[in-house]
C-alpha cells in the first residue's frame, strides 16, 4: 500500500501564503523557516521537504505570485475592444495584487535583499506583461492604437497600474479618496491617449 502524502499542494499553498505574510509584515529577518512552520502548524523538516532552502522558497513565493497573477489576467474575456481590454486587464491587475498583497511585494519589490528570481520565475514575470502586449499588438494591427512599439505601449499601461496599486497598498493614498472610481478612470484616459 502506497504511503499517504503527508506534505500535499494544500499545505504548500498555506506555507506560501503564510511566508508572504511574514514577509510583508516583518521584513526578511523574519522569514525562518523554523517560524514559519510553527506558525503553519507543521514541521521544519516539512517545509524543508517541500521547498529546499530559504532562497527556494522566496523563488516558490515569486512563482506562485505570479501563478496567481497569470491565472487572473487570463480569465479577462477579451471584448474585441481593445481600449476596453486594456482596461480590463489594468483592473484585474488591481484585483491581483488587492487579493494577495503578501505576494505582490515579492513580485514587484526587493523585499528580500539579494534575491533572483530563477529562469522559471523570470519566464512567468514576462507572460504577464506579453498578455497586455498583445492586447496592444492587437489595437496596433487593427488601426486603434497609435503605430508605436507594442512593448513601450505596454510597459507605460503597465507602469501607470503598478503606481496607482503600489500607493494603494502602501495607504499613500488619501482617506477619502475614491480609489475605484479613480482608478478606473484613470486607466481609461490612459488607454484612450495611445489611439490613432
């Protein structure tokens, strides 16, 4: 009879959330794995199992954010707009890094001084901006965008979102501030200044 798997892709996903959080809250010092399996309830030698070294599993909390972050980009039904695309996916983006704010910071952030991610990583970080390329790409060929460098459009959209969500998290946004109206809005007028 096989052995039951003690140190299953549930517990994976809690160690991940929960180093993230340790992470975000505490700073990098903080991340031990002898911490944070006692704070998942489970053991060294589980997290150890699981993941390797400590440098393995901030790699692990990179790649799973941007899972996380793929996997909502990709549920963004394309409209046939593109100014509408683009905006969907600068909202979806937002609901990415709302959702898991623990995992944003090690996307987008030196939250661990001296972290690279590995070439696995690399290649899922570039997915995500090539899903709003082509979007762009698309605008580009159909006439609806300016006839500009797909990757530039793109990074600019991509640099407007990342600075609205970052001062959202970090609450350097005003109290009353009307965040999703804004932000929105925000989007719109970008994406309306790069057509033809």
């Amino acid at each position: 009879m096989p052995r039951p798997r003690t140190h299953d892709d549930a517990l994976r996903l809690r160690l991940l959330d929960r180093a993230g959080e340790l992470l975000s809250r505490d700073g990098p010092k903080a991340l031990s794995l002898r911490k944070l399996a006692a704070d998942a309830g489970t053991s060294t030698t589980a997290v150890y199992s699981l993941f390797g070294g400590k440098a393995d599993l901030v790699n692990a909390l990179y790649i799973e954010g941007f899972r996380r972050f793929q996997e909502r980009l990709d549920d963004v039904p394309r409209s046939g707009d593109p100014v509408e695309d683009m905006v969907r996916l600068g909202l979806a983006y937002r609901r990415s890094a709302l959702a898991d704010p623990h995992l944003y910071l090690i996307m987008f952030t030196k939250a661990v001084p001296g972290f690279e991610p590995n070439d696995e990583a690399q290649r899922l970080s570039l997915d995500a901006i090539a899903t709003l390329e082509n979007v762009v790409r698309d605008g580009i060929e159909a006439g609806v965008f300016a006839d500009q460098d797909p990757a530039g459009i793109a990074l600019a959209c991509w640099a407007q979102v990342h600075g609205l969500v970052s001062l959202e998290l970090n609450g350097n946004l005003p109290p009353d501030f009307a965040v999703d109206t804004v932000f929105e809005a925000a989007l719109r007028a970008n994406a309306r200044g790069w057509l033809r």
